[in-house]
C-alpha cells in the first residue's frame, strides 16, 4: 500500500533523524535517497559519515534528480531531501515555473510505486524575506513544492526542536 509521509521544518530541527526512525519502525531494510550534489571533499566525507551511522541494513541511493529511476516497490524509503533535489532541479532550468513543473513531474512518476515514502524537507521561508534575488526565487521554488507535497502527503510533521507536531 502506497502512502507519502512528508517531515518538515527547519535547519537542525531533527527531521533526517526523526525520519530514518521513522523507517526503521516501519522495517527491517529501510532504503535511503539522497539527492545532494556532493560538490567538494567535506561534503564527501560528510555523505560517508552519515552512511557509516545508519548502517548495513540501509540501501543507499544517490539521486540527484530522477527519483522514478529507482525501483522501490514494496519497501519504505527516506528521500533526504526536497530542498537539495529542488536545488538541482534550480540549477538547470531556466525559470522557477520550469523548475516547478519539472520536479512536480518526477515526483509524480516516483510516488505511482506502490512503497512508503518518507520525504525529508526545509522550511526554508520561516526565517524572512531575503534581500538576494536568487534566494527570494529559490524559496519560491521550495515553498510551492513543499505545499504540492503536503497536499499529496497522507501525513506531516513538523519538526520543532527534536519534537514532532503532527500537522496532517
């Protein structure tokens, strides 16, 4: 039976933690998708750390876009998370409505798998109104992916300080 679990807040509130439980209750070969574009060596060691901590019995994906190229039918996954995948599809579009469309697109075709999904995400327009441009548009961006989400989602929490408020 599909169904979409949605864990928001924001930065260092506890939502990857709180998520990769999540899974573990729900089974005993949790996957993981990560969708970050390792950009330097930090980072790297970062991606191996947190791969090291959630141990053997996770698959660990990476995917920094194309969600639906992956087969997970029949298992629960942790997709960490909507704001790096949104960055991708950022920059590679011209414009936010295309970058939108095309990461509501390929949620689409990953959610039609019959799987549990547990999608990790930012609320990144909590903090206030930015002076760059670029930002302004990317909180755009997030924020209508993170509202398309919810609105498909069968439940969400929000993460505040390590607590979890059930919001749907």
């Amino acid at each position: 039976m599909k169904k979409i679990i949605l864990i928001t807040g924001g930065q260092r509130s506890g939502k990857s933690s709180y998520a990769e439980k999540l899974a573990h209750r729900l089974t005993d070969k949790p996957v993981y998708i990560a969708t970050a574009k390792v950009w330097d060596e930090e980072f790297r060691q970062r991606v191996l750390r947190h791969q090291q901590n959630r141990g053997p019995e996770w698959t660990n994906i990476e995917e920094e876009m194309e969600l639906s190229r992956h087969d997970i039918n029949g298992r629960t996954a942790v997709i960490d998370c909507i704001t790096l995948w949104c960055t991708n599809f950022f920059m590679n579009y011209s414009n936010v409505e295309e970058a939108l469309e095309a990461v509501k697109q390929e949620f689409d075709r990953f959610t039609r798998q019959e799987a549990t999904f547990i999608f990790v995400t930012n609320e990144i327009g909590l903090g206030g109104v930015s002076p760059n441009e670029v930002q302004r548009r990317f909180t755009d961006l997030q924020g209508w992916m993170n509202q398309y989400v919810a609105s498909c989602a069968d439940e969400v929490i929000l993460m505040i300080s390590g607590i979890p408020v059930k919001i749907k």
